[in-house]
C-alpha cells in the first residue's frame, strides 16, 4: 500500500476516531460507532479500511496487525506534534 494513500486517509475527518474506537472496543459493530461520528461517515470509513486492509470483515469490528500498526504510527505522529 502507498505511503500517500494511508496519510490521506490520515486527514479524512473520522479516521482516528473510528479506528481508536475499534481498538478500545474489539468486536463492536456499525452501529455502536455512531458514538463517535455520524453512520455516514463510518460507513464510508469502514469501506475504506476493509479495503485497505486495516480491519477484519465481519459482524464484530477488530483491527488487522496492519490495523494496529497504522493507529500505533498514528498515535506517534500525534505525540510528536504536542511535545515536538
């Protein structure tokens, strides 16, 4: 995958949120996510990450490796940004 593509994604409103969501909460669903952005904007969101590659495909929402790999740079980008 495209370093370009991930930190578009990045930037998209939702990203961090849905995926830190999924992270504190494995095996949540759609819906419970409406607690953090509008079904929408999740809905568009999880499309992208299945085909990213970033959560498994079924009911109960889990992040893949590449999943908690990408949130884990995340989380270190946004570390650098406050102290840095």
């Amino acid at each position: 995958m495209k370093i370009g593509k991930l930190r578009k994604l990045y930037s998209l409103h939702g990203t961090v949120e849905i995926l830190e969501y999924i992270d504190k909460n494995p095996g949540c669903n759609r819906k419970d996510l409406k607690e953090v952005v509008p079904l929408r904007i999740s809905s568009h969101r999880l499309a992208t990450f299945r085909e990213y590659g970033l959560i498994h495909q079924r009911e109960e929402l889990t992040l893949t490796e590449l999943g908690k790999n990408y949130l884990s740079i995340i989380r270190e980008m946004e570390a650098l940004e406050r102290n840095g």
